[in-house]
C-alpha cells in the first residue's frame, strides 16, 4: 500500500459537499448495486458555508435530500497492525483507507471499500479492515448520500493492541486528535507530491 507523502498536515479530516446523490435510483429501499461515485463528478458545491474540520465524524440531519458529503484526509496510525473502521450510513455510504482512497471522489471504486453500507436504508454499519504501519500517513476518503428522510454520517475506527485507540468500534464515533489530518493546500485533502 503506497505512502501518502504530505506537503502540510493540520488536524482533522474536512467535508465536502456534492449536489446530487450517488444512485440514480432515489426510489423505496434500493440496493447499492447502482451506487456510482462517478454521479458526483461536476455537481461539487464550492459555495457550500457547512465546509468545515472535523475531529470526531458523527453527524446527522445535515446532508440534503438527494445530496452527498465526501470526507476527505489522511490517518496516521501509531501501531502497526490490522486497523477496523466503520462507516454508520444513512442512507448510501463507503469508506476507503490507503491507496484505494487516492483518486478524486468521482473515480471511486465502491468495490474495494474497506466499509461498505451501500444502498437506501435507516442508519447501518459497514465494517472493514486493513493493515496500517505506524507512523505512516493514508489516504481516507468516505461518502454518504441522503436519498431522503434520515440522514447519519458517522465514522469510527479502532486500532490493534497497544494503540491508544483500541478500544472497540462504535456507532457514535470518535475523537481521532492525533489519527486524522488533511492538508489544507490540496483540494483533496491530501498531496500525493513529496
């Protein structure tokens, strides 16, 4: 899994919004057969105020009807070992670390997330997990689309033995000071330049 090389870190990962939903299908309970990142790509909202950085990623009630929200950085672990995370949606929603989370938000695979809670339905996990080396930074990126109702946007993670975060997942989140950043210079979130 390639290094993410950083120009500038700050703390926190940062939020996105885009102005269309990711499936086509905006009907009853759909699967995530036709979840397609691809939607997105030309509907990015640059004149959003909800553009912010966040620590800790529990939200609801903030993503619009037929809208998705990208939350865009990097993690640094400070063990090496197998990492879990966990994305809580509502409705379709995916979170991708390392190097499956490099390209822009549109070029997304959904068939190599490391969480998968896809489709329209109430709020669901979608658990994964992928071996991190301490001390190096990975991409992360993850997207929930609101095909209407209830919304959730939550992400947790949770580290090996011996890491100050290995405490088991949740569906609220945590405080990831010191495991999530982003480089405020690049619209990505990241810099992949050295």
């Amino acid at each position: 899994m390639p290094i993410v090389y950083q120009k500038h870190l700050a703390s926190g990962l940062y939020i996105r919004k885009f102005d269309r939903y990711i499936n086509a299908d905006t009907s009853g309970d759909h699967t995530g057969d036709n979840d397609d990142p691809s939607r997105l790509e030309g509907f990015y909202d640059s004149t959003w105020v909800g553009e912010e950085v966040l620590t800790t990623v529990n939200r609801s009630g903030v993503i619009a009807d037929l809208d998705t929200h990208v939350i865009c950085g990097v993690v640094r672990p400070d063990v090496s070992g197998t990492w879990q995370f966990r994305i809580r949606a509502d409705d379709a929603g995916y979170i991708w670390v390392g190097s499956n989370a490099e390209p822009l938000e549109w070029d997304l695979n959904k068939d190599n997330a490391v969480g998968d809670a896809g489709g329209a339905h109430g709020a669901v996990n979608g658990d994964g997990s992928v071996t991190l080396t301490a001390g190096q930074l990975y991409a992360l990126k993850a997207m929930v689309g609101d095909r209407g109702g209830g919304d959730a946007f939550i992400i947790d993670f949770s580290g090996p033995t011996g890491s100050q975060w290995s405490a088991a997942l949740s569906n609220t989140g945590r405080d990831g000071t010191g495991f999530y950043f982003h480089n405020p210079d690049a619209p990505n979130g990241y810099n992949l330049n050295s």
